[in-house]
C-alpha cells in the first residue's frame, strides 16, 4: 500500500526497518506497517497487516 492511501484511509502506520525485494529490482526499505486492517475478499473477512512501501503507478498491490 502507498504512504499516501495509508494517510488517505487514517490508518496508523509503525515504523519498520524491512526491506522488500520485487521481481526485476533491487531491494528496497519499507516505509512502515499498518496492523490490524480489516479485509473483506468475497465471503472471506479477517485482519492483516499490510505493508507501506513506496509504489509509483499504484496505491494498492
């Protein structure tokens, strides 16, 4: 998720000192964690803990 739909959605974001590696690209650090996020894919509900990273094209991958 962009730091701006996190921002956009007021979700609390903690800092985190991963890193995420995509395919054709080099690793890159994280911005941070949102804990908790509720999710509805179809029937299917739960929390996740997404990560914050920055993405050019997209708000959500």
């Amino acid at each position: 998720m962009s730091k701006e739909m996190t921002m956009e959605l007021s979700l609390k974001m903690e800092e985190n000192s991963s890193q995420i590696k995509m395919v054709n690209s080099e690793s890159i650090p994280i911005t941070g964690v949102t804990k908790g996020v509720e999710l509805r894919l179809g029937e299917w509900t739960g929390k996740a803990a997404i990560k914050v990273i920055p993405l050019n094209d997209y708000d959500f991958v």
